[in-house]
C-alpha cells in the first residue's frame, strides 16, 4: 500500500490525459501547423517525470529513465489506440513519437533533480 502513494500521481495523470483523449476536438489557438506535437511533448513530459517518481519509489536504482520512458509510451501507444474510437480523432505515429519524447524528458528531468 506504501508503494501506491509513489505511483497515484502517475494514474491520475493518466486518467487526466485519458480524459482529453475522449474530447472530439480541444479548443485551442492555432499558432503554427503541427502544433498538436509539440503539445503531446508537453502533455508527455510530466507523465515521463511520474512514471520515474513511481518506479523510484517502487526501488528501482538504475536505468530509470529507460524504464519510465518505455512505461510512458506504452501507455502513449494505448491513448493513440483509445482515440480511433473518438469521433473526430485519430492516431499517429508522429504524436506517439512526440509522445515518447516528451516522456524521456520528463524522466530525465526527475534523475537529474533526483
């Protein structure tokens, strides 16, 4: 039960960018085209900072950025999956790279204050 304080954050993060995910459309300005990227790395990286917290926590020592990034886009790949089912989304490989990225900063952020 100790570990779950370590790993709620991430969760509820998740249920957070799930929550997203289920919109049609998120009201936003348009700035510059393929926005949407640099948003997935900005949506990603707290997820990917979490995602370390949580396996910290849980006692893992080494290569925790490795394993929170890959944790991160696992969970990446399933919200790309989630929004084929969204009525005016679709997946990309581009926003699951972006996804990826934005997790491996966010990880690497956490070792680095860590």
């Amino acid at each position: 039960m100790s570990r779950l304080r370590y790993w709620l954050p991430s969760f509820l993060y998740m249920g957070f960018i799930f929550f997203l995910s289920s919109q049609s459309s998120v009201p936003l300005p348009k700035w510059f085209p393929d926005q949407d990227k640099l948003l997935h790395i900005i949506l990603y990286v707290p997820l990917g900072f979490l995602v370390a917290y949580g396996l910290a926590g849980s006692g893992l020592r080494k290569n925790i950025v490795l394993y929170a990034s890959l944790l991160a886009l696992v969970y990446g790949f399933t919200d790309e999956f989630h929004q084929l089912s969204v009525p005016g989304r679709n997946a990309s490989v581009f926003d699951f790279i972006a996804d990826g990225l934005g997790a491996f900063i966010g990880s690497y952020f956490y070792v680095r204050l860590r």
